[in-house]
C-alpha cells in the first residue's frame, strides 16, 4: 500500500509533523526562558524598536528633501523595511543560533547535540531565541498597521511573504557559518554576508545596476526577501507566494547539504555536557 513503506509518503509526513512539533517545543522553552527575565526583555525589544524607527525617520526626511530614491517612494521604503524586518527578526527568534554555529563548530559544541535523536542541523539553529529579535519581528508588523490601506488580506500577505524571507536569511546564514567545517573558522565571511545581505535588502533595488542584480538573486538574496515580496505585496498577487516558498526550499536544501557535507570533516570537542 502506499505510505505505508519504510520512506513512502506517510513516513515523511510523519517526520515532517514531528519536527513542526519538535520547533514548536523548542520555541516555547525559548520563550520560557526568554520572559524570565523580563526586564531585559522589554529594554531589548524596544530598544530595536528605536533603532528601527530612527532609521525609518532618515529615510522621512531623505526623501522629503530629494523626493523618490531609486522610484521607491517612502511608503515603498517603509514596505522594504517590514519585510526585512520582520522576516529576519522570525529568523532569529526561531533559530537563534544561526550567526553562532560556527563558534559552536569550532568549540566543539555540535557533540550535544549530535547525542540528541532529532537531526542535528535543525537541533541546533531552534535551539536558542534571540530577544532582541523580538522587537525586529513586531516592527514590521507595526509599520503596516500604520500604513494607510491595510485590511486583512494585506495582513496574511505580509505574513505569508514573511516566513520565506525568515527561511532564506537563516539558510544562507547557516551556510556561511557551516564553512567553519572548511575554513577553520568563517567569522569574516558570515559577517560580510549578513552586512551586505541586509545592506543591500534595505534599500531600494533601482540604485542597484544589473550588474550587480545578479548576485541580489543569488549569492546575497536579498531580492528574495526584499525586491521580489515588495512587488508580489504591491499587486496583491498570491500566484507568485508559491514561487517565494520554493526558492525558500531550495535555499535551505543546500544550507542542510553544506553542513551534512561538513559534518563529516568534524572533530569532537570530546564534551561530556548533555543537553535536555
């Protein structure tokens, strides 16, 4: 029958099912943690807050002074500023260890987890929140109830275009940490990407040049986070959610490829620690 063999399609849903519980777990103990210290919490999550907005009241007076910049108008900037925002904000409070694997790897961390039945890859990212990242996921979503026009089919887009964005900033995060696998240690290369991943997602795509376009489609993907959802949101076109979610895949495919691959180059920090 089918589904019912040892990798048919009612194993895979069945793994698929366990993991979605198995991040869902995860988060809440993270966010346990997290609000037992609320104080930090609160100072953490506002004070990304401030810094978003003083960013958002740059770019008021920039274009007040010099009208539309590269033909984004300020309602176009502040759209471009949610997206990132709260994508990469439910990228690290989701997986808040993906701008610390590679430390891990060269600390010998990774034999905690590797000693737990879930798959080591997705152990580690969900393992840790980010609470700064907090004030950078709500942002967005404040941005676009102040924005004239938002109803409830702006709301469900803007989320759903959101968590593509989430996947692929911690996908190509991860990877840059993974090559610590190869490198020995890959600080510079995974601070450079997340530099210029977030440089380049946060203004707009026509100051670019085409030669440059290229690699904001690629390697730096932040015309998948940023350029392409802008439009998709713009047109209220949900044909195009699909495309996001799977490029989103094929992002996070090759960022688990690379740390499997890597993985068989690791040596054991011989820890003796257990994680619960």
């Amino acid at each position: 029958m089918i589904g019912t063999g040892r990798n048919g399609p009612g194993r895979l849903g069945g793994r698929t099912r366990a993991y979605a519980r198995f991040l869902k777990d995860a988060f809440v103990v993270n966010l346990k943690a997290t609000l037992e210290y609320r104080v930090n919490f609160i100072m953490q999550f506002f004070g990304m807050m401030l810094n978003n907005a003083a960013f958002a009241a740059f770019w008021l007076v920039l274009i007040g002074r010099t009208g539309a910049v590269g033909g984004y108008g300020f309602s176009d900037v502040m759209l471009i500023w949610a997206l990132v925002s709260t994508s990469f904000g439910l990228a690290h409070v989701v997986f808040g260890n993906i701008r610390q694997l590679g430390r891990i790897i060269m600390e010998g961390g990774l034999d905690v987890y590797l000693l737990q039945p879930k798959d080591a890859w997705i152990n580690v990212l969900a393992s840790k929140t980010v609470v700064s990242a907090w004030g950078d996921l709500a942002y967005g979503f404040i941005v676009l109830a102040l924005m004239s026009g938002t109803d409830l089919e702006r709301l469900a887009l803007f989320t759903a275009l959101a968590v593509p964005g989430a996947l692929i900033f911690a996908a190509t995060f991860s990877a840059a940490e993974s090559l610590t696998f190869f490198m020995g240690n890959s600080s510079a290369v995974s601070s450079a990407l997340t530099e210029f991943m977030l440089s380049f997602s946060l203004y707009p795509e026509g100051i670019y040049g085409h030669g440059m376009r290229w690699m904001l489609y690629s390697i730096v993907p932040s015309g998948f986070v940023a350029f392409m959802p802008l439009r998709v949101f713009r047109a209220l076109d949900w044909k195009l959610v699909p495309v996001l979610y799977l490029t989103a895949a094929a992002y996070v495919g090759l960022s688990y490829w690379l740390f499997r691959a890597g993985l068989r180059r690791y040596e054991s920090g011989n820890r003796m620690d257990a994680r619960v």
